[in-house]
C-alpha cells in the first residue's frame, strides 16, 4: 500500500514538472481579464440573492445560517464585483452601456444602495423575522434591477424576478 501511494506521490510530481503552468491573467489591469471576473462574479450574486429569496419565501427550508451565509456573500461579491469594474478599455466588449464611465458617481450611489438593502437583509434575517427578510429580498432584487436597467445595455439586461410568496416559516 505504501509503495502504491509513493508511486502515485511521484507520477504526480512528475506530471505537475512537465506540465507548463499558464500565468493567471490579472483581472485589476486586463480588460478581458476584468470582463471575464466581472461577468462570474455577477452571476454569484445572482444566484445568491435568488437562492436568499427562495429561503425567505418557503420555498427552501428556512434555515437562518444558510440565509445568512448567502447574504454575507451577495454583500462581500459586490464589494468584489466594484474593484473590477473600472478597469480601463474594459467595456467595448462588455454588456455594460457605452456611457457607464461618465456616470461613475451615479454607479457608486447604486453600489451603495444594494449594499445597504443587503445591510437590512441580514439585519432582518439575524432577528428571524420572517417578513421583513422578505421585504428586504424584495428590496435588495430592486436594488439589483434599477442598475441592471441604468447601466446595462437594452439587449442585455437581466431583470431578476421578485418572489411571489410570503416567508414561510
């Protein structure tokens, strides 16, 4: 059995000396690179957001930690999802409108108001109430869909849906 495990051990130092490792593209100076995080962080926040609003309306089991670690995430994502954002000549190809640099305070203001509607989510869902965690999804997805119509191309835009069902628990 030892010998078994060496000899893997070995292959597989082996195989990563011969492999060549390809250099992690710098999202912070790249425009591709910035495009490429901006694009899968975006879609972390989303699914953690609707996965938010699933717990808050009953269609998942409640479960508070899990709420929360969602909700902890959509804040920490969007701090992330900001830091890419403005990486220069990074949005001719990007689904972000033309103008988007010329309105940068006007994104800032609705950086922080999602940030702040995700304050209030996990205000609401530390205190386990129900309703106003889901009045604060419902908040948090206007916040998500008042950038998304602002700064995002007409033929781009990705509006999230609002839950349609009472908290559940």
């Amino acid at each position: 059995m030892q010998k078994t495990v060496l000899s893997i051990t070995l292959l597989a130092s082996l195989f990563g000396f011969a492999a060549k490792a390809n250099p992690m593209p710098d999202p912070y100076a790249e425009p591709t690179a910035a495009i490429q995080a901006r694009q899968g962080v975006h879609r972390l926040m989303g699914a953690s957001l609707m996965d938010a609003g699933a717990i808050a309306t009953g269609k998942k089991p409640w479960n508070g930690f899990t709420m929360l670690n969602r909700v902890d995430s959509l804040a920490g994502l969007s701090i992330i999802y900001n830091d890419f954002f403005f990486v220069p000549d990074s949005f001719k190809q990007s689904k972000a409108s033309d103008d988007l640099l010329d309105r940068k305070e006007e994104f800032q203001s609705r950086s922080k108001a999602l940030k702040n509607a995700t304050l209030g989510l996990r205000l609401a869902v530390r205190n386990h109430d129900g309703h106003s965690s889901m009045k604060a999804v419902v908040t948090t997805i206007e916040a998500c869909n008042a950038c998304h119509m602002s700064f995002m191309k007409s033929d781009a835009r990705l509006i999230l849906p609002l839950p349609d069902a009472p908290a559940g628990h």
